[in-house]
C-alpha cells in the first residue's frame, strides 16, 4: 500500500510542477468556491444537519451519552461518530464542485481560460476543504462543554480534529474525483458515500476482529489490507492523542491519488 | 492571428473536422457558416484548446496551442456557443473572478470589468444574479468575459443567438469595430451577419471546406446570394 502511496504523490506533484502553478489562479478559483457555497441555502442547510448530527450523538446516543458518562476524552463519544458523519457530510460538500462545472457547460469556459487542470482541481478542492475546516470549528462547542464541565486533555482533542480534518479530506477528494467523471449531483453522492462508508467500514474494530478471528491465514491477510486502506485505523489513533508519521502519508498519499485521478479524467474527457 | 494547419477531429470512427486548413489575419473578420453537425463548434473547440486535434496543428500568434497551452490560451477571447456561467454568482462577481484568472488584480481588475460592462451593455444587470438573465443578457456577459483582457484573437461560437433584432445590430457593429485590429472568427447561423460584419467567411460542411472568400465574391458565387450559394453547397452533400 505504501508503494502505491508513494507513488501516487509522485504522480501529483510531477502534476504540479509538470508547468509554472499559478497561486492566484488557484486563490480564484478557491475563492469562487466558497463563495458560491455561501450563497446557496443548500451549504446552511448541510452544516446545520451536520452540526446537528455531532452533537446529537454526541449526548444522546443511547448507552453512550458524553454527560452521563462523567469523562471528559472525547475519543469514545464525539470523535467516534466523526468518520461515519464525515463519510456522508464530505461527498455532500463536494458533490457540485466539478459536477456543476460539467452540467453548466462552465468546464468549456475555464478549460480555455490560462488556468491548468490540477489548478482548477487544488482550488475545487481546497473551496470544499475550507468549509469542512468551519463546519468541524462550529463542533468546538462540544470541546468547550467539556472543558467547563471537567478537565480534558487537550492534546488527544487537537490530535482528533487533525484526524478528522484528514479524514474528511481524504472524502472530499474521493467525492471531487467522482464529480469528474459525472454531471449529475446525485451520482456523485450516491458513488462517493458508499466509497468512503467502505474506507470507514473495513477497517471498523468488529469487522477486523472478525478476520483476525478468522483463524484462517487468508482472512487475517484480507484483515490486514483492508486495514491499511481505511481510514479507521489512522483516525484512532488521532483520536488517541497520536500522530504517527504512516498515518499522515497514508491521508497525504489517498488525497493526492484522488486529486490525481481527478486531473487526469479531467484531461481525458476533453479528448 | 490564427493559422490552422491540417486540422482532423475524429470523435471515434465519426470525422467532425477533415483535413481542414485556414489562416485568419490581423484586421480581418473571417465568419464561418455551415449547417448544424458541420464542424464549426468543434473547430473552434480545438482553436481555443478545449480539445485537443486527432492530428494536424493550430497556433495562435505564432504559438502552438497544443504544446503551449496557457501561452496561447491568454492571446484568445472566447465565446461558446451555449454561452455558459456560474449561474449562483451575480453579473460583476461573474466577469471579477474571469478577470482574476486573466491576470488581473486591483484597480486593474474593476477598471477592466467596468470597461467591459460598458461594452457590452450590462450597465443595467451588474447586480443581478446570472440564474435570472434573459437569453440575451447571459450571452452578453458571457461576451463581456471573452473581452476582459483585450485579447488579440477572438472565437465567438453564434455570437448573436437568442439577441433581439437591437442588440445583434449593436453586436454586429461591435465585431466589425473590433475586427479592425484583432483577429476574429466567429460562427454564424444567420447569412446576412456575414455581409453585416465579415472580410471573409468561408462554408464548411461535414467538416470541409465547400466554399471561401469575401462576402461578396460568395454572393457573386451563389448568383447574388450567399443563401443560394449555402443552399446549394450544403444541401447537395445532404442528399448524397
């Protein structure tokens, strides 16, 4: 998986440096994104049922109610449920980047504007990236109940936003290269949720127990790479309070293979 | 200028565009006519390096399209035919970020949107959000961004679709000022647009050139008319 990894961020970046990379073309393009997410009642929409989601599990989960539970680590409560409402609020965030382009025909108009496709994809990407990056500040309220309630260990906290910014970047890329290859929203959604459910759901504790109690080398083998292609085992241990370099390149090396698969479907579709 | 050399694009086993070769000069207006299915869109496409060409070449003032993109790509104005926007962003935000990804920024950047305004007469719409236009007013704002950075060459695909009978006379008169010292191709349903605003034009069909020359000249080809002419050029290969 590593090899791959590798691999996949050599491909990006020979993208990025395969021409002079224009900041300010990227800036606009990511400027336009987030605009045009602000301005839609779709976007406020979204962040209150996502927001609504976090903090309903959150306290009201049965069995699993933070309050109740007398902890203040938010490992087991709040950071929990993060991959799996990540899985479905990140393709919903960025269902319409590329998508829209193609439904609206705007793709012809930027494609013959001084702009390079990775660029059009950094900036699509970084728009939906900046979003996810609010509407996980807008869940700092669950982090402040707690520090007023008890006394938590901050580290392990910041450690789990990191993992969930990862996490839901690691999404969004998914999503955009899926909105590459089709001009509807609601295929978009309905590839790429499955997708990153599937990164969560392979490397979920019951279902790696099951091939690590298999017995059977094949399925303790299957186990093992399909855990090193989800984002469960990475996001854990963020979760934990650790930052394990592997980890890192594990999110770097899935983003930068999407935005790649991205760029180079979007190169091909032209053709 | 525009120098298409050899030019063929095949969509699988289907030829939109033969063997086609053309130049545009400085000064000159070259309005390219044919039936739907011609191969003027995909021409264009290919010029303006949305596409790429199954073989042969295109430059634009000297500079290969395909193998300098972006170089070739900031000498061109285009205008495609289905006239698309951002439809959530308003008139001004629409032709601020085009301008941004022109290069611009600043007080260069309003005083090159504000210009563009003026000339194509959005004065009107500035505030209003894209997703509310008239045909007409989408094809002008569309027409405002091709025009933001004064580019020397200009591709407009059906530059006068969907405008009232007012606004393709102030269209018209806009190209033909324009034309006067840049390089312009634009295509046209509408024949008497040729005589109205072209040095030249030139009818292609299944993706060949069946007829080239001024205005004129075609209307002396086609006994007096240019409609003639097109009719019997391109009805012709319809029914072989």
């Amino acid at each position: 998986m590593s090899v791959i990894g590798i691999f996949a961020i050599l491909l990006l970046t020979a993208a990025l440096i395969g021409g002079p990379l224009l900041i300010a073309n990227i800036r606009a393009i990511f400027c336009r994104e987030v605009n045009s997410f602000f301005t839609s009642p779709l976007a406020y929409v979204l962040m209150f049922i996502f927001l609504v989601a976090v903090n309903a599990l959150t306290f009201l989960w049965p069995g699993r109610e933070l309050v109740e539970s007398e902890q203040a680590a938010l490992k087991d409560f709040f950071f929990f449920y993060h991959p799996w409402i990540l899985a479905f609020y990140a393709p919903l965030l960025a269902m319409r980047t590329l998508a829209d382009e193609h439904r609206q025909g705007t793709i012809e108009l930027i494609s013959t504007m001084p702009v390079r496709t990775i660029e059009l994809v950094c900036g699509k990407f970084l728009g939906s990236f900046i979003v996810l990056f609010a509407s996980l500040l807008f869940t700092a309220s669950v982090w402040i109940t707690v520090s007023i309630l008890g006394d938590p260990d901050h580290g392990p906290i910041i450690a789990g936003y990191l993992g969930s910014l990862f996490v839901g970047g690691a999404f969004i890329a998914v999503a955009i290269a899926v909105s590459a290859v089709t001009r509807s929203q609601v295929i978009c959604v309905a590839v790429s949720i499955p997708i990153c459910l599937l990164l969560c759901i392979v490397g979920f504790d019951p279902v790696q127990n099951f091939f690590a109690d298999s017995g059977v080398g094949f399925l303790s083998f299957t186990g093992e790479l399909l855990a090193s292609i989800s984002v469960m085992p990475a996001f854990v241990d963020f979760s934990k309070g650790l930052i394990e370099i592997r980890y890192l390149f594990y999110f770097v090396s899935v983003i930068a293979l999407c935005l790649f698969i991205t760029n180079t479907v979007l190169q091909s579709k032209r053709s | 200028m525009i120098e298409v050399k050899n030019l063929t694009k095949q969509f699988g086993s289907k030829t939109a565009v033969d063997d086609l070769s053309f130049s545009v000069e400085q000064g000159e207006v070259l309005g390219f006519l044919g039936p739907n299915g011609a191969g003027k869109s995909t021409t264009m496409r290919v010029i303006t390096g949305f596409i790429p060409a199954t073989s042969g070449e295109v430059e634009i003032c000297g500079i290969p399209i395909a193998k300098q993109p972006e170089s070739a790509k900031r000498k061109i104005g285009y205008l495609p035919e289905s006239a698309p926007l951002y439809e959530d962003m308003t008139v001004a935000g629409f032709l601020r970020f085009c301008a941004s990804i022109r290069g611009f920024s600043g007080v260069a950047r309003n005083e090159a949107v504000d210009r563009v305004i003026e000339t194509c007469f959005l004065q009107t719409v500035v505030h209003q959000s894209i997703d509310t236009l008239s045909k007409g007013y989408r094809h002008r704002t569309c027409l405002a961004q091709s025009l933001l950075h004064d580019p020397e060459v200009l591709v407009l695909d059906e530059p006068t679709d969907g405008l009232d009978p007012n606004q393709k006379h102030e269209v018209r008169k806009l190209i033909r000022e324009l034309g006067k010292k840049k390089t312009i191709i634009f295509s046209t349903h509408i024949l008497e647009e040729v005589e109205a605003s072209c040095t030249r034009a030139m009818i292609i069909d299944q993706g060949r050139i069946v007829a080239e020359g001024t205005p004129e000249s075609l209307r002396n080809e086609g006994s007096g008319s240019i409609t003639e002419l097109f009719r019997k050029l391109t009805t012709s290969d319809v029914a072989a």
